[in-house]
C-alpha cells in the first residue's frame, strides 16, 4: 500500500472515531440522560430540561473538535517550522500571552472571565506572537534558534508575571486557576462564533501552505531552489500556527499536551508530509479532544474533571508510544 | 537559440541559450569570494567545476541556483536574470542539490522525492498532475525504487545520495545543478552517480556538477571549468585544459601539484598522476 491510500484509510478512520465520538458525546455526559430522553430532543421536541442539556453539549461537543483540530494542526506546524520534535504552539507565546492577558484584565479592569474572555485572550495571544517574532528576527539567518530562544525568554518573563498577580490577587487566582487548566464547561455557542472566524483562517492559511511546508523541511537553500519564498513562507506558517493556537486557547483556554502529542502520532501514523499530516491532524485532534472531554464527563460523575486534565493525563502515554515506537521524527 | 537535445557548446557572445554568469561579485558578510567572474555554461553539456578547497565552487554554484545573492552582476538564464523569474517558474527550470543538504527525520526515499515537484503545485493545487508518474520515473532512473518507503536516515551514503538526486530529477527541469554529488561515496558509488549525470545530459539536459577526482572529471564531463581562488582559472574541453605539458602546469598552478598527464587507458581522456616523492 503506498503512503498516500495508507494516508486517506487513516483520514477515514479518523474520521470515522470523530462521529463516534461526537455522537457520544451528544448522549453521556455527568448529567445521567439516556438515549431515551436524547433521541426526541434531537427530533426537535422533548423535555426542556434535557433540551437545554443537549443544546449545551451540541456547543460543548463543537467547540471541543474546534479546540483539538486547532490545537494538533498548530503543533504540526510549529513543530514543522522549527524543525524541532519538541514543538507546540506554546513555543511562539500564544500561551502566555493570552493567559497575562487574561490575568492582567482580571486584575486591573474588573474582568470575571466567561464569554468575554475570548476578546481578551486572542489579542493577548496575538500581540505575544509578534513580540516573539520580531525579538526572533535575525535577518540572513537560516536558524530558527533566536526565534525559539525569544519565545522562552518571553514565556519566562511573562510567566513570572502571572505567578506575581496570581499570588498578590487572591480574586485573580480564582478565576485564572479554572481557565489556565483548559476546561469546556462554560462552552456556548457566542464562544464558538467568537473563535471560529479565526480556526476557520488558520485552517485554510495551514493547508494552502502544506505543500511549501514540506520543501522548507529540507533547509532554506534548498526550499528556495523549490521555488519557495521562504520568509514568505514561514512567516505565513507561524500565523497559520498563531490563528489556530489562538483560538483554540481563548475559547477553552491552555489545554495542555493536544499541540504536542498529536503531531507525533499523525507522524507515526501518516509520515512526515504536511498535505496528509494537516487533515489528519485537524480530524484526529478534534476527536481526541472530544474523547477526552467525554471522558471527563463520565470518569468523575456527578462533577466532571476538566479537559486539560484529561488530556495531560491521556496525552502522555500517547507521546511515550509513538517515542518508543522510534517514530519522533518532524 | 539552438536545438535543446543538440549537445552543442553555445559560443561566447552568442545570445545565451541556458545559464550564464556575468560580472559577478559574490561573499559573505565582509569578505569577498567571487569577484569579477564571467562563465558561460554550454547548454546541453555536462560540465565539471573543480579547483582546489575554499576556491568559491559553493558559492558560485548557489550563486547560480540563486540560493546566493550577487553583490554585483547578474546570473542569466535563457538571457533573463533570475531575479526576474517568477520562483516557480525558474525551479521549473532550474534544480539545485546542495553539498550537505539538510535530511528531516523520518523522511522517506519516495517523500523526499515528491518533494522535488513543489514547483508544480500551487496554493490551490498541493498535487499536480504528473507527480506520481515524475516521481515514479525519478527513482527508477536513479535505482532507488525499491526503498521507496524507507527512511532516508537509514540509508547507505551511496543510497541516500541517488535519492537525493531523484528529488532533483522528479524537478524535471532542464538545468541540474549538483555540488559535489560524489564527495564520501566509495568509488563504485562515485562512479554510479557520474552515469546518471551522463544519462541526464544524454536527455538533453545541461548538467553542472561540482567534483573532486580530476580525472573522473575529464572523463565524464564534456566541459572542464577550473576555478582558483574565486575566478575561473581555466575551461574547456578536458584535452584542451588538462592535456599535455600545459595541463601539468596547470595542475602545477591551481593545486599546487607536480604532476605528468597520462592517458586514461579506457576513455582516452587527460589523467593526472602525481608524481613520486623524490
Ligand atoms: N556561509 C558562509 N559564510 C562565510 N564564509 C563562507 C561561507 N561559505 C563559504 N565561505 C567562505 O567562502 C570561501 C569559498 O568557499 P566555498 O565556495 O565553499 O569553496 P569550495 O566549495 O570551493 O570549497 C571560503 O573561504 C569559505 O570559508
Ligand atoms: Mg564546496
């Protein structure tokens, strides 16, 4: 079988586990509603009671896909760019930069977090983002050294700010320790609004990319004599990752391990070409995310454990076996 | 303009059918490595650049395949500067290996070699048609189609360097620009790589590889471009730069070398062999 037909039986597949998932998810949840009770919701009448629970996770299930297909993609390309296996889309600031956001509304201009936090997060993301960039600028340089050292130097300083705020406002840290878990208990649908157009931008931006991607793995000199602008190109790439990360952190805030360990299991699964590894990543992460969020849902009834959780807990044993499977390639 | 399957050498002066360097200043940062060099490449022909290390053969090869930027001058190709190609349109014309290309993890032989058909794809268009069948012939041609889903990390040197080669082929363009493509094989695989040159410009295309081993060079190669401390010290036909009494004092000059010219007991072609300690 050669590597493009294994690649769409994988597309397929994955495909497949995100309707079961999705569908699950419809159904269970810490709120006990059998089949029974969801089936004629879903044929447009019912209880209210089950209504609205099922309207919350139609929202709760589609915003949970958005963040895991926003997520996976993002890490394959920062991961890609890079050229290092350690990749996510933290490395660029997205992170950090939407949670001093976060924290930083909270504690100066009255912020109590929910919908809104959408508008204060992807900014902070963004304006992160740049700031790494322009710090990580080297011009002539081929290395993407200086851009990973930026992003750290700015995760330190910004993390440090966030552990002083969090410590020094007890109001800051009640509501900034629920978010920074990553959590979609408070998904609706003006979340989903709020965040798609960005998804839905980096989306398209990343798979139009996919093909120059793939040539600029192979160094600089060589993508150009592919006939790749090559500043053009990576500078693209990392606001593709930028949009995706972005959105997926202010609708549910940072959900840890998805950008890191999906990656290299779409790797294990599909090899290292960017026009097969974005789908599925987008497909595969969006299920996952789903699973893990269900999950949740049912592990800790009646209460639920948050997403971030959840996936902190399933992601590392993913990445230990695509390690020990010796396929931790970029 | 001449036919393109004609392996006739384009005449100085003559509006240049294929690549041609003019004037070029070329360095890096505050030093200078090529200044002043003029070259045109014989179209349809397999030219052989050699000279002695640090002489400016990379930095005039990447110069050519406009990974490198002129200070001064221009590169031409058909007549145009490359800054004027589209990037598209000139890798459709134009491939480049370079000497130590970068191998991304877990790559394998048949990915490494699609992507040698970026230049055909478009934002809208990640797959073009023709790839399967240009990757397909790329590594028939260079005999790496049975590792097709191997990783390129665990190939042997002679291995991973035709697969190397097919990426530039399935680029299927007219112009190869190969910097020393048989640098660390052993002899057989040096040997190997300088037929599919040959086969290459039997196709009609103009190769230009940078080699080592002068006389692999002056057997193989229809053109010999001797490069010395950033110009070109000489060229020509391996008899006409190599031969005789003035191509032993060439050796003499550019590698610092005493030597005497023999003959190639096979092809006939200028062989140097140094001579005994005294
Ligand atoms: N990337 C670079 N940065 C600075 N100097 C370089 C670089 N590449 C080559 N040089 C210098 O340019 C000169 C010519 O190098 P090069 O073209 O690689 O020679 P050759 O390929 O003939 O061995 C050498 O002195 C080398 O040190
Ligand atoms: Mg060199």
């Amino acid at each position: 079988m050669t590597r493009g037909s294994r690649a769409l039986v994988v597309l397929l597949g994955a495909t497949a586990l995100l309707v079961v998932v999705a569908v699950v998810s419809l159904f269970a949840g810490s709120k006990d509603t059998g089949l029974t009770d969801v089936l004629p919701v879903l044929a447009g009448g019912g209880d209210e009671y089950v209504q609205a629970v099922v309207d919350s996770r139609v929202a709760r299930t589609a915003l949970g896909a958005l963040v895991g297909a926003a997520l996976a993609a993002s890490g394959v390309i920062v991961q890609g760019i890079t050229r290092n296996p350690l990749g996510e889309p933290g490395l660029l600031g997205v992170t950090v930069g939407a949670s001093a956001a976060v924290v930083t509304a909270t504690a100066f201009f009255g912020f109590t977090g929910g919908g809104a936090t959408v508008w204060v997060a992807l900014p902070g993301a963004a304006v992160a983002v740049l700031a790494v960039v322009t710090l990580g600028r080297r011009s002539g340089s081929e290395s993407v050294v200086p851009l990973v050292l930026a992003g750290a130097v700015l995760s330190a300083v910004l993390g440090a700010y966030i552990q002083a705020m969090v410590l020094a406002r007890p109001d800051v840290f009640d509501s900034y320790r629920h978010w920074v878990v990553g959590s979609l208990a408070g998904a609706d649908l003006q979340t989903l609004q709020a965040v798609a157009p960005a998804a839905i931008a980096g989306a398209v931006l990343a798979l139009v990319l996919a093909s120059s991607l793939d040539s600029l793995a192979l160094g600089d000199e060589l993508a150009t004599s592919l006939g790749v602008r090559v500043p053009l190109v990576r500078g693209a790439g990392i606001a593709a990752a930028t949009l995706l990360a972005a959105a997926a952190t202010a609708a549910a805030g940072p959900v840890a391990f998805v950008g890191l360990a999906v990656p290299h299991v779409v790797r294990a699964l599909v090899g290292t070409d960017h026009r097969w590894q974005l789908p599925v990543s987008f497909v595969l992460g969006a299920a996952l995310l789903v699973a893990a969020d269900v999950a949740g849902r049912v592990v800790a009834r009646p209460g639920e454990l948050m997403v971030g959780v959840v996936t902190a807990f399933v992601g590392a044993p993913f990445l230990l076996a695509a390690v020990r499977r010796g396929r931790v390639t970029t | 303009m001449t036919d393109t399957t004609a392996a006739s050498h384009t005449a100085p002066g003559t509006t240049a059918r294929g690549l041609v360097a003019d004037d070029l200043e070329v360095g890096y940062g505050p030093t200078t490595v090529l200044d002043g060099l003029n070259l045109t490449l014989p179209a349809g022909a397999f030219t052989a650049i050699v000279g002695p290390n640090g002489c400016g053969k990379s930095t005039l090869v990447r110069t050519l395949a406009r990974t490198l930027r002129p200070r001064r001058g221009a590169v031409l190709l058909d007549g145009r500067p490359l800054t004027a190609w589209r990037p598209k349109q000139l890798a459709q014309q134009l491939a480049f290996l370079p000497q130590d290309p970068v191998v991304p993890d877990g790559v394998t032989v048949r990915s490494l070699v699609a992507r040698g058909r970026h230049p055909y794809h478009s934002p809208l268009r990640q797959w073009a048609p023709g790839d399967d069948e240009a990757v397909a012939h790329a590594m028939d041609v260079t005999g790496v189609t049975a590792l097709a889903d191997d990783p390129l990390a665990e190939l042997s040197g002679g291995q991973r360097q035709r697969a190397w080669i097919a990426m530039t082929l399935a680029q299927d363009t007219p112009h190869v620009l190969l910097d020393e493509p048989t640098s660390f094989l052993d002899l057989a695989h040096q040997i190997d790589v300088l037929h599919v040159c040959r086969d290459m410009r039997d196709q009609g295309r103009t190769v230009v590889a940078v080699l080592h081993d002068l006389n692999q060079a002056a057997r193989y190669a229809d053109h010999l471009v001797v490069m010395h401390e950033g110009r070109v010290h000489a060229e020509g036909t391996p008899d006409a730069v190599l031969g005789g009494d003035a191509g032993a004092r060439l050796v003499g000059d550019v590698f610092d070398l005493a030597c005497e010219i023999a003959t190639d007991p096979q092809s006939g072609t200028p062989m140097v062999v140094p001579l005994a300690r005294a």
